[in-house]
C-alpha cells in the first residue's frame, strides 16, 4: 500500500470512529500524523474535530501549525475566511468597514481587529509570522515585535526566535528601545546577554531609549562607550528580575500601547 493510500486510510478511519468514539479517533490520527508529519489531510481532519468539538485552544494551535506549514491550500485561507466573518457578525470589526478584497486582506483584517480590541495575547504566534521582520529588507522594529511576541506559550516559539537571532547577526546589529518594556523571558535575556560577548560576535545592541543618539552625539566623549556597557548591564540586571511577571499582562500591555506601530509594521 502506498504512503498515499496509508493516509487515506488513517483518515477515513478516524472520520468512521468520531461520533462514536472521538477519543479513539483522535488515536488514529495522532498516529497517522507521527507517521507521515507532512500530510496535509491529517492535520487538517485532526483540526475539523476540534474545531467541531469547540475546543478552541487546541483547534487554534493545529489551524496556525496548518497556516505555517500548508500556506498554499485554499482550505486554511478558506478557514481563517471565517473567521474574519465571525469577527466582523460578532461586531469587533465595525460594519462600515470596507470588506477584505485578498486572504491577505482578511488576514490583516482579523489582526488589526484583535490588537485594537486588546484581545491578542491569545495568537500572538500568528502574528509574529505575519510582521516584516524576515523580509530582505532591514526592519528592527518588526523584528522587535517579534522577539516580544514569541515568548507566548514558550519555548513553542523557540524556532523562529532563533531565526530572529541569526538575522541580527548577519546584520552586525540591532536596535529596538522597547526592548526592556516588555521582554522578560529569561531565555532570551541571556542569548541577547550572549551576543555583546566576544564569542556572540560583539554584536551592536541598542536597546535603551535614547542609546543610539547618546552615543551619536558623544562620540567624542572619553569613556561614552563603557559607559552604555555598564547601563546595559545594569538594565539587563533589573530585567531579570522581572522574569516572574504575569506574561499576558506583558503582552497586553504591548498590545495596547504599541497597536499602532503594530499595524504599521503589518505587510
């Protein structure tokens, strides 16, 4: 039997066992999909029963696995084209609102709903893949938000925060001044600890407000430079001392008060 075949089977025999026994069917496909990881119809019966079920954690994880790792099949656009209409019939998207013309339209749509009605905490995945921060073209700033992003339901982000990484070292640089607002993930403290080091590559750090034009101004300023080290120090020390804070809170607060520069940074 072909790999294809086995598939089909895997599937068909969760579709039989769902009403009956969703538990069990559940067991297929969990199965299935360790067998065969790129096969786009388990994932996705494995979504239809959640979502079905109104388990909406776990059917919100597997259509953002879908969405990264099936981007071309109409299907997901079609699924996350409902949800824009439940956004907009549940009234957080005002109905004089001109309606999405593209899937990336109504992507767009249903983040800049979530972020201007303070309610993405709970996706912040789905935008972190969504902002300009891995295009050719420089942007600290989506790549700030990002980082700040990603540390939701860590270390499930863990991947693309080292994709994060390896751009700002090729980059010989970094500069986002909300960068001690709102990232308290003791993971990330210490990598972006690491990359000041000679062994991280000395890379540019300009994290503090107001760094970049104190050292702009200062250049000819005897000790201007050791000083920044030392008050990147000590501001790294007080920051992780905030890694107990309540996340959500975090990235609510990031939400509220950066939502403009959030859009902008949107494709």
């Amino acid at each position: 039997m072909s790999a294809q075949k086995d598939c089909e089977f895997l599937v068909k025999r969760a579709r039989e066992l769902v009403s009956d026994d969703p538990c069990a069917a559940k067991a297929w496909l969990i199965t299935a999909r360790t067998l065969y990881p790129a096969d786009f119809n388990i994932q996705y019966e494995m979504y239809i029963i959640e979502r079905n079920a109104e388990k909406t954690a776990s059917a919100g994880r597997l259509l953002y696995d879908m969405f990264i790792n099936f981007p071309d099949q109409p299907i997901v656009w079609r699924e996350i084209s409902v949800i824009t209409l439940l956004e907009v019939v549940s009234g957080l998207v005002p109905p004089n609102q001109e309606a999405p013309k593209t899937p990336e339209d109504q992507v767009r749509t249903v983040i800049q709903t979530l972020v201007e009605q303070s309610l993405f905490p709970f996706f912040p995945p789905f935008l972190a893949n969504q902002l300009r921060a891995f295009t050719d073209s420089r942007d600290d700033l989506s790549l700030g938000h990002v980082v700040v992003l990603l540390q939701y339901d860590w270390p499930q982000g863990e991947m693309l925060f080292l994709k994060a990484v390896d751009k700002i070292c090729q980059q010989g640089s970094f500069q986002y001044e909300n960068f001690f607002n709102y990232v308290t993930n003791i993971d990330m403290l210490e990598e972006f600890a690491y990359l000041r080091t000679p062994e991280g590559g000395r890379i540019q750090l300009e994290l503090l407000p107001n760094q970049g034009m104190l050292i702009k101004h200062h250049t000819v300023t005897r000790g201007i430079t050791k000083g920044v080290k030392e008050d990147f120090r000590l501001a790294m020390e007080r920051q992780v001392s905030r890694c107990g804070e309540n996340l959500l809170a975090v990235l609510h607060r990031f939400c509220i008060n950066e939502k403009i520069i959030i859009i902008q940074s949107l494709p």
